[in-house]
C-alpha cells in the first residue's frame, strides 16, 4: 500500500477522528484553508485574526472552555464530597 492511500485510511492518520472525520482549523477555515488542527495551534497564521467570523469562533472557543472548566470543577466537587462521605462512615447508599 503507497503513503498516499494510507493517509486516507483512520488508522494510518493520528489526525482522524475515530469516525473518520478530520479536525480542521476552524479559524484557517473561515479563510479558505483546509489545516489540520493537530500541532497547528501555535503557529496559525489567523491566531490574531479580528475578522467577525474569526471573532466569533473566538468567542465560541471561550464559551465553550468555561462550560467545560465548570463542569469539570462540578465533578471534581462531587467526586470530593463522595470520598468525604466514604472516610467518615456515613452510609454511601442512602441508609437502604
């Protein structure tokens, strides 16, 4: 098999999803450009873009890190509790 055919294929690709599709730069994107994200962060040209559309990936981006810090503080905070519950001898299921 050539490199070229085993580019296409998901397992010979680390830049593919497990469904096979891949992460393309969303900012490189609204310009025109097809660049896979992976290790591209850093070095993207349109990092400093203030078009609106870059603007409003931007935005999205933050958006949707907040949602995903504060979820991940909720299940740290309840993972917590669980194992402050367990070390004090408190019955974890409820009293049943």
């Amino acid at each position: 098999m050539d490199k070229a055919a085993q580019a296409t294929r998901p397992e010979g690709n680390s830049e593919m999803r497990s469904n096979g599709i891949n992460r393309l730069c969303a900012l490189c994107r609204n310009h025109g450009l097809k660049i896979p994200v992976k290790g591209h962060k850093r070095f993207c040209g349109y990092r400093l873009c203030l078009c609106k559309e870059c603007c409003l990936v931007k935005e999205r981006q933050r958006v949707v890190a907040m949602h995903l810090y504060f979820r991940r503080a909720q299940e740290q905070e309840e993972a917590d509790r669980g194992a402050s519950r367990d070390r004090s001898g408190e019955d974890v299921n409820g009293g049943e």
